[in-house]
C-alpha cells in the first residue's frame, strides 16, 4: 500500500521528464535538429578527402577543379565568385570521390552553402578551408604576398 504512494511521487518527475526531453521527439527528425559539431565533423573528413585527392591527381590548383562551375555575382558592391553546389559535387566526383552518402553531401552542403546566396557556395570561403588543409591557390599566395609586404617593410 505504501508502494501506491511511492509511484505518485515519480510521476510528477516524470512528467517535467517529457517536458524536458524534446530530443525523443526529435530523434525521428534527425535532419530537422542535427548535433552542429558532428556536422562540422563530417564535412571536414570530406575536405580533407578532397584535398587528399587533388595532391593525389597533382593539380596544381583547387579552382581547376571546379573552374566549370565557377560564377561572380556582384554583392555589396563587391564581385565575388561562387560556385554551385552540383558543380562542387561533379568536381569532388572527377577527384574520384564518388561514395559520398546523402547525409554527407547534406552536412557537406549545410557547411558550404549561402542561404541567402540561393544556396551557392562562396569561392573564396571553400578555397580558405581548403589553404587551411595545406592546398594553396596560386591566386591566394599572391594576395597573401602583397598583404604580407607591409609588415615585412616595416622590419
């Protein structure tokens, strides 16, 4: 009888339990609320593979790659280049790179692409992440080099 007490008492814990735990709810809409950092994570492995496979083929420049695909649209007043996500995905496929699944190209895509740029991805952004791995752009070694001048003037 004393027991019939016991399980009131859990009940209203359990009760702020179902309140608390909106993660049951969402397991079933796992695109809809994905952990950020196993994003990060994912898209990542695909960066380094891509870079893996453009030291591999020997080219000499990642834009070469995806130069197809390649576009400037003028934001801010500023040309900035983009490229389209299926032309990012037929170039990672000429790498060689043709296992990708859909949850890696979505997290892939969710990294890269511009919502407010109708989901293009900005060049220099993909080329940065890219020099971060080690590949260098010709283009982006110049323009490191004329920043780099002035501290190495004032030497």
């Amino acid at each position: 009888m004393g027991s019939q007490g016991g399980l009131s008492d859990p009940r209203p814990g359990e009760s702020d339990n179902e309140g608390q735990a909106p993660d049951d709810a969402n397991m079933g809409d796992e695109d809809d609320d994905v952990d950020e950092d196993e994003v990060i994570d994912v898209a990542e492995q695909i960066f380094v593979r891509i870079a893996e496979a453009i030291l591999k083929h020997d080219l000499r420049s990642i834009r070469a790659v995806f130069q197809e695909a390649i576009f400037e649209a003028e934001i801010e007043g500023q040309v900035i280049e983009l490229l389209s996500p299926m032309g990012l995905l037929e170039g990672i496929k000429v790498l060689g790179i043709e296992d990708l699944t859909e949850k890696e190209v979505t997290y892939l895509m969710r990294v890269l692409t511009k919502p407010e740029l109708d989901g293009a991805i900005v060049m220099p952004e993909f080329l940065q992440i890219m020099e971060n791995l080690g590949l260098y752009e010709e283009d982006g070694q110049r323009d490191e080099s004329e920043s780099n001048a002035s501290p190495e003037q004032h030497n």
